[in-house]
C-alpha cells in the first residue's frame, strides 16, 4: 500500500505539478511574465461581464423579461 501512495505523489510531484515549478521559477525573473495566464482570465471575464450586461440591457429595453416578485407560484 505504501508504493500505491508513493506512485500517487511521483504522479503529482515529478509530473502533474512541474508547469507550476516552472510558474515559481519565472516569478524570479519577471513578475508579468509568470502572472501572464492570470491577465488572460481576466480580460476573458471582463469580456464575459460586458456581454453579459449588453444582453441584459438588449432584454431589458425589449420588455421580455419577467420581472414578477415571487420567484415559484406557491409563494403567493
């Protein structure tokens, strides 16, 4: 049992884990570089939230939007 746990943390340690290692290392070198894929997300989620909120305003002005106070019939 002790080498199936052992096998387990050379999967993570030795492999799953270097493209972190190599994150760590090039922190050292330049800070924008290793935070380079946090920048990316970012400018996808704020891309995401304008979408978003442009179809909400598209809704809105339509008057599609059911805009009743009781969520479920049985609240009433």
């Amino acid at each position: 049992m002790k080498a199936f746990f052992e096998g387990i943390q050379s999967l993570f340690v030795d492999f799953l884990f270097k493209p972190l290692d190599g994150l760590r290392h090039l922190e050292l070198i330049t800070w924008f570089g290793a935070n380079t894929i946090n920048w990316i997300f970012m400018i996808i989620c704020a891309g995401a939230i304008v979408y978003w909120i442009k179809q909400l305003r598209i809704f809105d002005a339509a008057g599609t939007e059911k805009q009743d106070t009781t969520a479920h019939s049985f609240f009433k």
